[in-house]
C-alpha cells in the first residue's frame, strides 16, 4: 500500500462511517419527535437538533471521504474528525464524566463506541503522516552516516 493514496479498503471504512452518523445524526435530528432513548439523560429539544445536525456535517465528510483516492486530499477533514468530530475531545469529554464526575454507567456504552473511529482515525495518521515522516527521516541519517564514511 501506498502511503500517499486512500486505499478501497479506507474507502469503505469512511463510507461505513458515514452511514452509521448519518442514522445517529437523523435520529438525533429528530429526537424531539421520535422520543428515541439515544441518550440516557434529557436533552433540550435545541440541543438535541443541534448535535444531530454537527453528527450529520460529520456525515457528510465521512460519504466525501469515500470519494477520494489521495490522501492529502482526505488529510484536513480526516484531522476534524480526529480532534473533534469522534475523537479526542469527545472521548476526552466522556471519559472525564464517567471517572471525575460519575455518570450514569450507561455513558460506557457511547464511550466504547467512539472508541474504536478514533483508533482507526489514529492508525489512519500513523500510516500516512507519522510512519512516513520517521522512514525519511532515518534514510536521511543513514545517507548522511554513509557520506561521512567516504570522507
């Protein structure tokens, strides 16, 4: 695999996401309506359009996503969902609320959840931005190490 294109198969798993915040999106979209037990506590019926409609510009990236074969092209919205769309801050925010704050049990179950998009977000960065960087880099020290030899 080639570290500068998005892969079919990261193609699909962008495309499944997508699906899957698309159905959370809409249901929370229309949670005022519905009356969905998608989360375990109230809601004001504005934040509940609010979040469905942040899930669903997550969506939205997720099915362009899919679209692309290049990697610098899915790297900055890739970034936004890392940091923020699934990632880190929500798990960061969530994993507080269960340890510092002792919420309800239930909040183990979106936590696990978010887990596993975050770690394929980071396994996504390691591949194509990380990994890369590193094997460059110690090419250069092992041509600078062989050009000090001939010296």
């Amino acid at each position: 695999m080639n570290h500068l294109t998005f892969s079919p198969a990261e193609r699909v798993l962008a495309l499944l996401a997508g699906i899957v915040n698309l159905v959370v999106g809409l249901g929370f979209l229309f949670l005022p309506e519905l009356h969905l037990p998608l989360w375990p506590t109230s809601i004001p019926p504005l934040l509940d359009r609010f979040i469905g409609a942040i899930i669903l510009g997550n969506s939205v990236g997720a099915f362009w996503l899919a679209t692309e074969r290049e990697w610098a092209r899915v790297r900055p919205l890739a970034l936004v969902a890392t940091v923020y769309g699934y990632g880190t801050l929500v798990a960061g925010a969530l994993l507080y609320h269960l340890l510092w704050l002792k919420a309800q049990p239930v909040f183990w179950l979106y936590f696990l959840f978010d887990v596993p998009f975050l770690l394929v977000y980071y396994a996504l960065f390691i591949y194509h931005d990380i990994a890369p960087r590193f094997s460059k880099q110690a090419a250069e020290q092992s041509t600078i190490i062989l050009d000090d030899r001939h010296q």
